[in-house]
C-alpha cells in the first residue's frame, strides 16, 4: 500500500465524521488528503470540505458511509451534482450492503483505528488502491441546450424583425455548438425546433460527461445555452477495478494456441485462438477474463505451457486420465460455437475439468453464506487446499463494533409527514413544468402551423421541380447510353480497320519496298518471310501479319518441335523453299515436307538481310539451295526405293523358303 500511496498522480480525499451530523447543523469531518507531495490531516467543516473540493478538484473523495455527507437520497443526488466535472465519491465498504470499513482494510493490508482520522486515512489509501464502489446518479449522457435568451414579446410595428433576429441568432448558436461537438469527435444527437426567422431552440443530447463537452453554459443577449447531465432514476454503484470472477480455464497450446473460460456454472464466458500471442499476452487476456480457479488440457501429462500458465495463476490443475478422444471433444461442445479444432480442444478441456469439479462446487455453494462470495471459498478450497470451515472463518472474522458500523450505511428512515410533505413538493413541481410546456406549446401553435403550410407549398413546388429535372435527366441517360453503344461499335470497327491496314501495309512493303540499305542491287533479290517458331501458333501470326502464299521463301527461326499437323499446315502452303535456321526438324515433319517436294535447306546456305520488318536473299544462293536440295532428294529417293527393292526380295525368299518346307 506505501508503494502504491507514493506512486499517486493524482488527489485523493478521505471523509469520516468527525463530530455531530450531517443532519444536525454544525457537523464537522475529519479530511485526509493523499497526493505526490505527502499526506495532509485536517478537521474541517461541512461548508469548508465543500470548498475544499471546489478548490482542489480532487479524483476521489472516499468515505466508508456516503450517508455521512448527505441526509438521504434527494440530498445525495443534489451533492453528486455540485462536485466538480473530474471528482469521482466512492464509497469503500462496497455498494448497497457495505461491509464494516474495518473488514475491508483488513483484507487490503490497509491500517485502521477507530479514531475518525484514522478511518479518514483508511478511505483514502482503499480509495487509491482501487477499493470501493463510485456513487453515481448520473448517466455519461449530457444535454445540452441553445434557446432563446428573452421573450419575443407581442405587438408592435417591429416584433417581426425582433423574432427574426432572436431566432437567427438561436440558430447561429446552435451550430456554433454543434461544431464544436463535431471537431471534438463527440457523438450526438440534434433535436431542432424551427421557427420564424431560424430556430427557437436545439437540443443537443451528447454521449460524453460535461467536462467532455467543449461548450460551457451561459446567457448572453437573445440566446442561453444550459448544461445538464442525464440523471439516473436511481443511485447507481460501478466497482473502482474491474471485477473479475471465478472461473474454469481450457488451453490448447501449440503453433495455435487457444483459451477456453468457463464459468463456475458450466457457461462458456468466451473463447479466444491466436497465432501470434506469446505466453504472456495469453495471461493477460486470462487475467481481463476472470481469475483461473482450475486450468485444464486435453491431454495428459499436461503440457509445458499450461503447466507454466497454471503456476502463473497458482490455480489447480487438471489433465483426464488419458488423452481426451476427438468424438468425446466434439460430443461435448456439440452446443458450443467455435470457429477452429484449437478452440473445440480447449473448450472440452474446460468443460471435463468443470464436470470433474461440479459436484464439489456444489458442496462448497451449500456451505456458503448469502454474504460470502463463493468463488472466493471454492479457489481457496480447489487450489489452496483449504476447508471450507476455515476459509468461512477467516472471511466472516471480524469484532462486535462492526455491526454498529453497518447500521450505520442506511439513511435516515423519513417520518409519514416528511414523506408526504416531499411527495406534495414533488408533485407540484412537475404540475408547474406541465403547465409552463403546455403554455409553451399554445404559444408556438400557430407559428408552428404556419411554418408546416409554407413548408408543404415549398416542397410540393420542389417535388415538381424534381419530377421535371428527372424527366430530363432519364432522356438524357438513355441518349448517352446510345451515344456510347455507337462509339463501342466505331471503335471495334476502327481497330478491324486498323488490323486489315496494318497487314495491307506489312504485303506492301514486301512487294515495294526499296532495299536502300542492301549491299546488292534490287534486281536479283526475292523476299523472305520469317516464322519465328515451327508451331501452328507462329504460322498464324505470320499469316496474320504478312500473309503466306504458294512460291514464297520462309525461314524458320527454330524448326524444332513440330508434329504432322503443324507440318501438313506448312505443307498447304506450298512454298518454294523453307529455309532452316535453328534447331532440327522432327521426322514426322521432315517426312511430310519431303512427301510433299518442299525444299528444305540451312539458312547458313543462304545469305538473308533483314531491313526493318522485311527480309530478303539472293535470287542465285536460294535456287543453288533448292538445287542441292533436290539432289539430296533424288538420292534419298534412289536409296528409298533400294531399301524397298531389298524388302521385297527379302520378303520374297521369306515366303519361297516357306512353300519349300
């Protein structure tokens, strides 16, 4: 507790009752201040504590009875409204059945007397170690209001221009605030009544508490703006630290790891599966989750990493007595969602570790009182080890001065005449705002009629405007759309027209080009067409771009790999000679060009110039190619028609010798 107390960034007050009462008319209290700079002691009276707080704005003003600064309820809710934006009250014994202030620093570690300093000082360090319970009669929701600021007053020659004016300037206000809620991030709700000239209010409701909202309250010429929180119907309490309750743990670790939390009642609470978290960050989700009474896995012995986890809460382990079966796992999360195996497998761990555990929760609940928590008493049992005799004694220890304390949480018990008198004051109060709304609502009948007529004239002119301009817009649309149709279809013909001009183009200059650049002389010379590959592909695409025709001269850049179909294809071209650059022909394609009588002789036979996209060859070195070819074909033929001759020789005697047997 002294490390936490040194450690405090920001003020914190602690209350007791000093002498008299806050019921009677001079009671004056006890104030312990703990800040950075030390501890202060003081007595102080009820209007200086007041100022006090004012003053110093402390974070919390922590008390063991909040009864002790307000005589009831109504009295309550008007002091939660005067402490400043930032001053939180706390009450540290707990909420609507508080514990004895004496209990509570005992199980804290925090000293106590019963000298009211000393309990002043206990409230303080409980406060600031995140003890207690914040009182609370308002919502985090604040209104606020811009209206007008003076009457609009009735009759004379300039009362139009007077209401103009004032509802001008309401609605200029109102949107100076409500852009100012817009550039602080704040979401809100605008409520607007309109009214001749503007507005003559606009109520903003904002989720944020005053202190949140970059707008203050004040009155100035024709406008007012009002701050007020929402109220609660009633006193609200909400814990300092987080609860965090019991719970049952199942963890599936590996490259996925996954965290199962059930409840002390056999509910799942949550599921989590991560490839990314290491250990510690798998402990801290726990921890944000609940407080590990059993830590369970699916397979025994327990893994390394639960084992790790499990000493980290000094929780009690469970493993079952073998490796947990997948139909076992899915039969009892066969009621569960859950979005991978990981998180099925952790998921029956906590649920066998709770079957395993349900009997004994039970027993451990039937022994507990109503005011011990039992989640506390089945962790010191399951994981200390602990009886459920002595951990009830330990908790409920406590001396005969206690229960005085207790009475004295409860407000005073109001007499029959007090509560009438109060029922009658708050009845009239809301028959005086009833009747100011209606006498509001009359006078703003009228006006507000007229503002629905001008209005309904101006949409109705606005919605034949609309109509008109729809009509067009619909004609000009469908005019575009044919517009665009045309254009698509000018477009493909274009690019066919392009196509059919660039191949014009590409014959042309095969015909007419003039070979400036070559060596030789234009007489003598024959075009050559370049296929750069023997595939049906590249013949295609040179028949696409210059055309191949009976008698031309072609090379291919790589004669490889062509089969019967793709040789047939050159084949009914019927061309003069094909020239072979790179790589061998395949005896299928070799076959069906010899088959055929088309040429086929190296390129290194004959010299071929390329002049941009054109080639060309000598007219002499391409017929000496074809004439060395047809040589070889001669001798092939020669040599084919031997090999046929011996064949059937061959075949001959086969058959003679045959008949002779």
């Amino acid at each position: 507790m002294n490390a936490r107390t040194s450690a405090l960034d920001a003020v914190v007050f602690g209350v007791d009752v000093q002498s008299g009462d806050v019921r009677g008319d001079a009671p004056s209290y006890a104030l312990v201040v703990l800040s950075e700079e030390g501890i202060e002691r003081d007595v102080v009276s009820y209007r200086k504590l007041r100022r006090r707080i004012d003053r110093d704005e402390p974070a919390i003003v922590a008390t063991d009875n909040m009864y002790e600064l307000a005589e009831d309820k109504d009295a309550l809710v008007y002091f939660l409204g005067q402490l400043p934006a930032g001053t939180k009250l706390v009450q540290v014994t707990g909420a609507e059945r508080p514990e004895p202030l004496s209990r509570v620093a005992g199980r804290h570690g925090v000293p106590y007397g019963k000298d009211p300093m000393q309990e002043a000082e206990a409230a303080a360090r409980l406060a600031a170690a995140n003890v207690g319970q914040e009182v609370s009669a308002f919502t985090d929701t604040t209104e606020v209001k811009v209206s007008r600021g003076r009457s609009t007053g009735s009759g004379g020659w300039s009362e139009d221009r007077f209401t103009r004016r004032i509802h001008g300037n309401v609605k200029k206000r109102a949107r100076e605030v409500e852009r100012k809620l817009d550039d602080a991030g704040l979401d809100f709700e605008r409520d607007v009544t309109e009214k001749y000239g503007g507005f003559a209010n606009a109520v903003f409701e904002v989720e944020g508490r005053p202190q949140d909202v970059p707008v203050s309250a004040n009155r100035s010429g024709d406008v007012r703006v009002e701050i007020e929180r929402e109220r609660r119907d009633g006193i609200e309490f909400r814990p300092l630290a987080k609860r965090r309750d019991h719970v049952v743990v199942g963890i599936d670790p590996g490259t996925t790891t996954a965290v199962a939390v059930v409840g002390l009642d056999g509910s799942v609470l949550d599921v989590l599966s991560t490839r990314t978290a290491d250990t510690a960050a798998v402990i801290e989700w726990i921890v944000e989750h609940g407080r590990p009474v059993v830590i369970a896995a699916d397979v025994t012995p327990m893994p390394e990493t639960v084992e790790k986890i499990r000493r980290s809460f000094d929780a009690a382990g469970w493993t079952p007595r073998r490796d947990l079966l997948i139909d076992e796992k899915q039969h009892r999360t066969r009621e569960e969602g859950y979005e991978n195996d990981h998180e099925r497998d952790a998921m029956a761990a906590a649920l066998f570790a709770f079957d395993d555990h349900e009997d004994q929760f039970d027993r451990i609940a039937s022994k507990v009182p109503p005011q011990v928590g039992v989640g506390t008493v089945i962790a010191r049992v399951v994981a200390g080890e602990e009886s459920v005799e002595a951990v009830l004694a330990d908790l409920t220890e406590t001396d005969d001065e206690d229960e005085d304390d207790v009475q004295q949480h409860q407000p005073r018990e109001l007499s029959a005449e007090e509560k009438r008198i109060r029922s009658l004051e708050d009845q009239v109060e809301r028959l005086q705002d009833h009747v100011e709304s209606l006498e509001s609502t009359i006078d703003e009948k009228d006006e507000t009629i007229a503002d629905f007529e001008a209005k309904l004239s101006t949409a109705r002119r606005e919605e034949r405007r609309e109509a008109r301009k729809t009509r067009e817009v619909t004609r000009l649309q469908r005019e575009n759309d044919r517009l665009e149709r045309k254009v698509e279809e000018l477009e493909s013909e274009n690019d066919d027209l392009e196509r059919k001009l660039k191949r014009l183009k590409a014959l042309w200059k095969l015909d007419h080009s003039n070979f400036a650049d070559v060596s030789e002389k234009q007489a003598g010379l024959v075009p050559v067409k370049i296929v750069s590959q023997f595939t049906k592909g590249a013949l295609e695409d040179a028949d696409e771009r210059f055309g191949l025709v009976e008698d031309d001269v072609i090379m291919l850049r790589d004669a490889s790999g062509a089969g019967e179909s793709t040789a047939r294809r050159l084949a009914d071209v019927n061309p003069r000679v094909v020239l072979r650059n790179g790589g061998g022909l395949s005896d299928v394609a070799d076959r069906i060009l010899f088959d055929h009588d088309i040429p086929v002789a190296p390129a290194d036979d004959v010299t071929v110039q390329e002049v941009d996209e054109l080639a060309v060859a000598r007219e002499r070195e391409v017929e000496a190619a074809i004439e060395d070819w047809e040589e070889r074909a001669r001798e092939r033929k020669r040599d084919r028609k031997e090999q046929q001759l011996d064949r059937l020789i061959s075949e001959h005697r086969a058959s003679g010798r045959g008949d002779s047997d």
